[in-house]
C-alpha cells in the first residue's frame, strides 16, 4: 500500500468518496433537501440503482447528498470533485484549469467549472466582524489586473479591479472587490467587518481619516495586509481573470491563508473545511453536464 494521499480511498473509490462526503454534510444523518425530513429516509439498494441515492418517504422524492451543493447538476464522479478538491486546497499558489484539466483527465471547461465551484465552497458567509480589544486590523486597497474595456496605462491606478483586504494580526484575512477607494465605498465595509474594540492600521488615505475615530485607536504602522498580499494572494491571481470572478478568485485566496499551516491547518484538515462550504452555494449561472 503506497502513503501518497492521492491513493487515500475517498479520492479512487466512488461509493467510499460518496460516504465521506455525506458524513460531511449531514453529520447526524440524511436530511431530505426537498421537505427539509430527517426521518423516513432509506437508502436506495439494488445493482440498477445509483450509489448514493436515497429515498424519503415523507415527501416520497428521491435525493442525493449533491442536491443543494455546489455539486448539483455535475455529471463528474464524486472521487474526482474531491481529487479537485484536495488539489486546490493543498497547493500554496492554488491550480489552474489547465493543470486541473490535465491532472484530472477531464475537459478544460469541465475543469473550469470545477474549479470556480470549488471557489464558491470556499467562500464563508455570514462572517463575524474581526478584530476585538487589543486586536489589531490592517486595512489596505490593492489595485490588480485591468478594467474591461479599458487601455492598457502605464502608470496609475484608474484602469485596475480595486480590492480592499482585511488583515487581523495572527489572524484572518477578509478581500472586497470595490469599485473605488472613495469613502461610500470602503468606510461602510470596514465599519461592518471590524470590531469598534480593535485597533485599526491603515495608511494616511482620506477615506480612513473619520471611520479610523470610532476605534479604540487609529494609527498608521502595518505590514500584515503588505504581506500577504504581496506574499501570497493578488500576486497569483490571474491578470486575465475576468471582473465578475474577480471574488471567488479573492475567496479562494483568503480561504487559504485563514486556514494555513500556521494556524494548525494541515492539507486534510483544509479540504474537509472547503467540504462543509459545498452546502447552499449552487451557483446560478447555467452549467449542467459539467
Ligand atoms: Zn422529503
């Protein structure tokens, strides 16, 4: 038996991938996605019968662990969604669909589909705001990639996606694609995911001057936001990543360095967090058959 993880069972054997995956997300047991049942619900048997399916004789529909999940509506096998999975949540600079494509054998547009989903697991809600007494939070704009439609400049920053990063010191880091530095814009979303209590960093930009005097200090030392965006995050984001992705591409980055290595997050432990997000986070746009 070889120790390479790739040969883990979950990541070659569907039924094994399919288990791992509904013990993920209904750890107390099947939850019908149609009537919201927990009890009534029997596993569908027979050679003819698709694994994993199950049926719930409340509502007398049947149902998958996929329904609801970034996974609904994929024809890929569940080993190869978490083969994707692992890869994207292991690798520091994260994996493109064309690697993916590659790696997994399936098209670069099933690829890319994948990967966006994968994205979107990883995208937390409903965040509580950062910071709290003596905690400190960074506050940073960057400016990446290049408007649609617009030239190429050499210098300023008019033509770039603007993205305002969050970095709590030992702590998370939180990106918003804005539409520009201006106060309507930055000010209400530091106001919402910062603690009153912190002690907010930022440069000596105009939009931060009035927010900066509702926290329990204001000053002007950071690193934390530099670096990680310089270390690890926009540097890697695709120049050509197009504006409407432009979040999931910051979500996967963030996801990364919130559950790092360096806050006790191995590889294994980081995929199954990207699994417990694949719930209620079917994407809109049409994608069926991938
Ligand atoms: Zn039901």
């Amino acid at each position: 038996m070889s120790n390479s993880i790739l040969s883990a069972k979950v990541l070659q054997n569907e039924a094994a991938a399919i288990a791992w995956v509904e013990a993920r997300v209904w750890p107390e047991g099947p939850v019908c996605p149609h009537c919201g049942g927990v009890e009534r619900i029997s596993k569908m048997g027979g050679k003819a019968t698709r694994i994993g399916l199950w049926k719930c004789y409340q509502c007398r529909k049947q149902f998958t662990v996929k329904v609801g999940t970034i996974f609904e509506s994929s024809h890929v096998a569940m080993h190869l969604w978490l083969q994707a999975m692992y890869l994207l949540c292991s690798s520091k600079k994260g994996i493109s669909s064309n690697q993916l494509s590659r790696t997994l054998g399936v098209t670069l547009k099933t690829a890319w589909f994948m990967s966006h989903r994968i994205r979107e697991a990883m995208r937390v809600l409903g965040l509580e705001p950062m910071g709290g007494p003596d905690r400190i939070v960074e506050a940073d704009e960057t400016f990446i990639g290049r408007l649609e439609g617009e030239p190429k400049r050499a210098k300023g920053s008019a033509h770039k996606n603007v993205v305002l990063t969050l970095v709590e010191r030992g702590g998370a880091a939180r990106s918003f694609h804005v539409d520009s530095t201006s106060v309507a814009q930055i000010v209400p979303i530091v106001r919402q995911n910062i603690r009153r209590e912190s002690k907010l960093m930022t440069d000596e930009a105009r939009h931060y001057v009035g927010v900066g005097a509702e926290f329990a200090s204001h000053g002007a030392v950071y690193h934390g936001v530099k670096e990680y965006v310089r270390g690890e995050a926009h540097t890697n984001i695709y120049q050509h990543c197009a504006e409407k992705h432009l979040h999931r591409y910051l979500a996967e980055y963030d996801f990364r360095y919130n559950n790092r290595i360096r806050l006790g997050v191995d590889d294994v432990e980081r995929t199954e967090r990207a699994v417990k997000g694949i719930v209620g986070k079917r994407l809109t746009y049409r994608a069926a058959g991938h």
